[in-house]
C-alpha cells in the first residue's frame, strides 16, 4: 500500500515475437528466462499486486516458470491479438488504484523506477518513464520521403514501466476499443488520445532496454555481466 493507494502492475506477455524469430520470453540470460527476469523485477515492496497477460498457447509453461519453480505470487489471465486489449484483460483482474504496466520484454528495471511512476501517477495523474533521445528523429511521409525531423532537444525514447490512476487508464481503453484503436502504442499515448490527458515523463534508465531483436539478447546479457561484476 502507497500513500492509502492500493498498486496494481500488469505485465504483458501476450505477445508472439515475430521480429524476434522465437518466443523472446523464454531465451535466457545467464539461465534465468526474459519472463521470469522482468516479473521478478516488477514484484516490488511497492507493489501490492502482480498481473501477468499471457498467450493461452503458454499459459501452462509461463505458469510452471513463474508460479510453480519461481514461486513468485502473480496472477495470470490470458491475453489478446493486441497489447492494450492484454492490458485491458489485466485491469479487469485487478483492484488496484494506482495501475502499473510493464513491458515483458524489459528485464530490467529496478525498485527505484517503478516508485518513479508510481509517484508520479499518484501527483499527475499518469507518468511514464523515457529518455531524450541521442538520435535524429526524422518523420517519412507513405512514400519513403522525409517530411521533417523532430527537436531532439524535445524528443525522448519512450519505456515502461508506465502508470495511472485507475480511472483514467479504465477511460481510455474503454473509449480505444469503441473506437476500433489498431495503432501499435503504449499506454501513456492511449491515456493522452482518449482522456485529453497529460502524461508526466520522468528519466528511466538506459539499462532499462525492451528486448525486440537477437541483438537486444546479446545486449541484456552484457548489462547482466556489468551488473554481477559491479556487486
């Protein structure tokens, strides 16, 4: 319980890796799976609840790793064809007043990033946590020509953890699947399209990747070996 708020987090991990070429979930870093890795980073001491989406092809695999050898206490409910509608599966199981949602694929955040969100949900009313970008954003109209760039002094890398007041995240899914929303997003654009909505980003970290590629593997494992040499 945080400041007489109740926290929910949603994992999601619905998703079918087809950029990845395999089920990213179950690869390993250092012999401890992408899903066990992120869902033991979510359960925190702030944290008063722990939702997991998952794909139905899975759910007896995810909840042997997770709850049966991990014995880690998490719900699990079956996910959809899109992350907000696992999301959305996720918030209907949940009870929480402040909700937290979380990329499956990012094993590394830590205690102190998710309080961040959290404080920030609990002041603003929705926080995200980002980076500024070190790159050029550049906006490519339908046929492959530029169109501008962004101001990379504005322009940051979006990551999750994520978090909302329930209402406000209950709201916006509701109005997205009225609407027929398709887009692939995040949570904090749907808030900010359907409840007019401003979203409070806050610095995550750059340890803090979404693993989407075989390279992003190779780059976990890295971040795994600095971590163990810096204890």
């Amino acid at each position: 319980m945080r400041a007489d708020l109740r926290v929910s987090a949603i994992v999601t991990c619905a998703g079918k890796g087809t950029r990845f070429g395999s089920n990213k979930l179950l690869a390993t870093i250092d012999g401890v799976t992408v899903i066990e890795r992120t869902v033991r980073a979510m359960a925190t001491p702030s944290v008063d609840e722990l939702i997991v989406a998952v794909s139905a092809d899975h759910t007896d695999e995810y909840r042997r790793i997770l709850i049966d050898e991990g014995g880690l206490d998490v719900v699990l409910v079956e996910g959809d064809r899109e992350r907000h509608l696992s999301a959305m599966r996720g918030l209907a199981a949940s009870t929480g007043d402040i909700i937290v949602t979380h990329d499956g694929v990012r094993p590394f955040t830590t205690p102190e990033l998710v309080d961040r969100v959290i404080d920030g949900a609990i002041e603003h009313g929705a926080a995200m946590l980002g980076l500024p970008s070190m790159v050029q954003v550049k906006l490519v109209d339908d046929d492959g020509f530029i169109g501008g760039s962004l101001d990379r002094s504005r322009s940051w890398l979006g990551q999750t953890p994520q978090a909302f007041q329930r209402d406000l995240l209950e709201t916006a899914y509701r109005l997205a699947v009225e609407s027929g929303y398709d887009r692939v997003s995040d949570d904090a654009d749907i808030v900010a399209e359907f409840c007019g909505a401003r979203v409070r980003i806050l610095e995550g970290h750059v340890n803090n990747i979404k693993i989407t590629t075989p390279q992003d593997l190779g780059t976990a494992r890295l971040i795994v070996e600095h971590l163990i040499e810096s204890d």
